[in-house]
C-alpha cells in the first residue's frame, strides 16, 4: 500500500516540475512558448538518468542494510 501511495504521489509532483534555473528561464522565454516547452522537456530528460542511477544505488544499498 505504501508503495502505490508513493507512486500516486511521485507521479502528481513529477507532471508540476519546472526544471529551469533563471538563465534557462529567459532562454525559454527569448525563444517562444512551444520551444520553452520542449527545453524544459529536455532539461527533465537529463535530470532523469543521474536521479535513475543514484535512485538504483540507493535500492541496492538499502535492500543489502535490510538482510
């Protein structure tokens, strides 16, 4: 149960993300509204393999303390 609660709740904050510090900001801004889109679309898609990897390691090493 905790589980899929987690998962609801990791869902719902992930879609209101806006992964853009204030130079990418006014980047997104200069560029136009769809194009802003696709670059905060693209930030998330590089942001999501480092916290995939650290996400993973910290799997293992949690799943080796509990044994």
């Amino acid at each position: 149960m905790k589980r899929i609660t987690f998962l609801i709740l990791f869902q719902l904050l992930v879609a209101t993300v806006m992964a853009q510090c204030s130079i990418c900001t006014k980047t997104a801004g200069q560029i136009g509204q769809e194009a802003g889109k696709g670059f905060n679309a693209g930030i998330l898609y590089l942001a999501a393999m480092p916290f995939a990897i650290a996400g993973y390691i910290a799997f293992k090493w949690w799943k080796q303390d509990k044994s």
